[in-house]
C-alpha cells in the first residue's frame, strides 16, 4: 500500500506510525512544514513540505494538490488541526485516500472537552466537576469546585494549555492567559483529580469496536497530567467497558483514544477528555499485541475484519524523550528511569534500526525542554516537594537539572553544526530562524 502521513506537530506518534508502515513493507510519504523525526525515518520514503495547517485556505489548496497528483491508499493524521481541516473539507477530496474519519459531527463532540463531558454524563460515565468559562461571571461557579482547580482550553491536548490555579487571583489569571491566547477553543475549569492516569485506545469500522488496548500512565509529561511517558498495560474491564460506551454512542470510526483518572476518594474512573486521533502512545498497544497501525491499512483496504479485543496485560513501555524531560522537571525519577532503561522486560520506543528517526526524536527533545521551560512546565522551584520528603525532596527542588543543561547544550551543539554544515553546503551564512523541532 502506499500511505501518506500529514504532520504539524505530534511528532512522536507521527514517527510511530511510519515505523510501523515501514516494518509492515508499505510506502511511506510524510507531508510536514519542517523536517521531523517521522520525515527523517529510514521507512520514510519521500518527504514533502506542507504549509501549515493554521493557513487553513493554502494547507486546503496544497492538500487537494498533492491527493490529485498521486495516488494514495491510506491517509494518517496525529494532529487535532489537521482532522479537523481534512473533516471540513472531506466532501471535495477525491475518494482515495481513505483517512478513516467518524462522522462530522461525532468528530466535533469529541474534540471540544465540554460536549464530550456532557456525552459522558448522559451515558453515566463518571465525569470531574466542570465548569465552562464562557465568560467572567462563571469564575464564581468555578471557586466553588475548590482549590486546587484544573483550568484548560476545550480543545487543546498533551497537556497544553493547562493551569492549576490555587486561589480565586490565580484563577482569574488563567482565564485571561487563555482567552487571550490564540487558536484556542472555549477555557474550562475542572475539580482537581489526585489520581492515577489511565489511557485507552480504541479503534473502530462505522459503529462497530475492532481493537482496543488501556494502559496506566506510570509516568506523564507534564508530570502533573500530559503524555505517556512510561506506561503499562492493565486489566481493568471497566475502564475499557467505558471507553467503548462513549465511542460506540458516537458510531465512531477509525482509531481514537480517552483519558481517563481513577479518583482515590471513590475509586471511580473519571473521564478527562477524548481525542478524535491515533494517540501518541500507540507503541504501547503495538507492544501488547494489538497491530493497531496494520488494522488501520486493512480497514482502508476494505477488508472484511473481526474484532480483536484481547491483549496482553501488564506490559511496559517508556518513551525516552519524554522520560528525559519528565527527569529534568523531578531529577529525584533518575534512580527508576535509569533502573527500567536497564530492565529488558521493560519495552522501549528506541529503535537502532532506525537512527536517523532516533537522532531525529534527539533533537526534538532539546526543542521541546526549552519549550517545556519557557511554558514553566520545568520550573526553578517546582514546589512539588512537600517539607521533610527527604534527599528525593531536595533532589527535585535542583534546577536547572544536570538533565536540563545537558539537553540545552546538545541543543546548542546541534545548532553550531548545523551552521557549520549548511556554511560550507551552500558557501554563505546558515540562515536563522529555525528551531532544532523545526530541523
């Protein structure tokens, strides 16, 4: 099969996916507005630039131009933007490639969190207090939740966008921070939930479930709630039971992934919102036995498929880049990342048989700690440490962490070599402007 690969900015599942279309002896061509860790994958086997996305009108126009001069069988998409633009205008694409979209408007209540919590609750799935901050005079409703709150945008995702205010003042100051930020959806503040992260994949043909894989996030990026950073997979029939009712309401089709926490105080699985994509952490269900990326091609390809709900529990992976940040912002992880980087039962998404996507998710590392600071995700004085926790206390208050000025000088080393190469490439000054995410 030949398949196509739009990206502009989830890079780790962009550059799962093409290693999986690789190993699977399909033909890969990823289309980026910069050079990426999926576009400088061994199984990529051409790269072409793409505006980007935010220009809807020239990423409509480039699209259509690309899907008309060669024909594609698959198409695949990790970016909410970008499904969101190919929805739009899916009635004036040509009939291949097939992008494995739900419904129109099963896709717009699953990615707007507030319509997604109101499914949920009609459906009787467990949901945080919410509170939509569609203007000033709700900030009242939102104090009543209690402190600490949840404060993000309805329709970002990774663990963008996202405040924990403590006090009525701080509240108030991420509202304004979001309202005012662009590209943004409706701010919405949610009750404060202490427990563990779970994560649960699904994948579907028109109504009908065909693979699904839940695992537990053993550690995140942010720490405080974002992406997978290490993850293993569980057995917990009700997590995956609640997935398949909020999906199977939606007559979803295609693959889609829930978030969800466990509330300690009533042990309860609490929905925290859904993503209408492939989710960054599909290595995890490649690893316990559920081809997700393979069921995608067949499901393109028209076959006829059986469901495939089994997979194994209690297996581990973890993401190195996202381990390396997740170590910058509590260098008192380094003894339990170092031990399971050393422990073979535990998977990896580091691929030898692939350094140039490898060297690629390097580089996106630096990029993403100096965002990752310059957010205040990694902060001077995290404050995560409560009094009296010990060396591991004082450990996590260290910053910037040996972790940190580590990635920010291979950062810098990456740039000067870049300069040096690009010099002597073209015999004039490298130009500026570019970032080690952007390549």
């Amino acid at each position: 099969m030949k398949a196509l690969l739009l990206e502009d900015g989830n890079h780790s599942a962009a550059l799962s996916i093409v290693r999986a279309l690789g190993r699977l002896g399909h033909e890969v061509v990823v289309a980026a507005p910069f050079e990426t860790p999926a576009s400088c994958s061994r199984w990529c086997r051409r790269r072409v630039l793409s505006p980007q996305v935010r220009d809807r009108e020239c990423y409509t126009g480039f699209l259509l131009s690309l899907l008309n001069q060669d024909n594609y069988d698959v198409g695949f998409t990790c970016d909410d933007s970008v499904i969101e633009l190919v929805s739009t205008v899916r009635e004036g694409l040509p009939s291949r490639p097939d992008f494995l979209l739900p419904p129109a408007e099963s896709l717009e209540i699953a990615r707007n969190k507030v319509t997604a919590q109101r499914l949920a609750a009609d459906l009787g799935v467990p949901t945080p207090r919410t509170v939509p901050l569609d203007r000033p005079g709700r900030l009242g409703e939102a104090c009543a939740l209690g402190f600490p709150l949840v404060v993000k945008d309805s329709k970002g995702s990774g663990g963008r966008h996202v405040r924990y205010p403590a006090s009525p003042e701080e509240l108030r100051q991420a509202y304004e921070e979001l309202t005012g930020a662009r590209h943004l959806g409706q701010p919405m503040a949610q009750e404060f939930i202490p427990g563990q992260g779970y994560l649960t994949q699904v994948l579907y043909q028109r109504g009908r479930l065909l693979a699904i894989c839940s695992h537990r996030k053993d550690r995140q990026f942010p720490v405080r709630g974002g992406v997978t950073a290490k993850g293993v997979t569980v057995n917990e029939p009700e997590l995956d039971a609640q997935a398949e009712r909020l999906f199977s309401a939606l007559r979803w089709h295609g693959a889609a992934k829930a978030d969800f926490k466990r509330d300690p105080r009533d042990g309860q699985f609490k929905l925290m919102e859904l993503d209408p994509r492939i989710s960054t952490s599909v290595g995890i269900a490649e690893a316990a036995g559920v081809p997700m990326i393979a069921i995608c091609c067949a499901l393109a390809a028209g076959a006829e498929l059986q469901p495939r709900l089994a997979y194994r529990k209690g297996v581990p992976l973890h993401y190195n880049d996202r381990e390396l940040l997740c170590l910058a912002a509590r260098p008192g992880l380094f003894l339990p990342i170092l031990l399971d980087a050393l422990d073979p039962r535990v998977r990896s998404d580091l691929d030898w048989r692939d350094l140039p996507g490898t060297f690629g998710l390097v580089r996106r590392t630096v990029w993403l700690f100096d965002e990752a600071w310059r957010r205040g995700q990694i902060t001077a004085n995290p404050g995560h440490a409560p009094a009296g926790a010990g060396w591991r206390g004082e450990l996590d208050r260290l910053t910037p962490s040996l972790v940190g000025r580590g990635l920010l000088a291979a950062g810098a080393l990456y740039r000067a070599v870049r300069s040096v190469r690009h010099t002597i490439a073209s015999g004039s000054p490298a130009s500026k402007g570019s970032t080690p995410e952007g390549g």
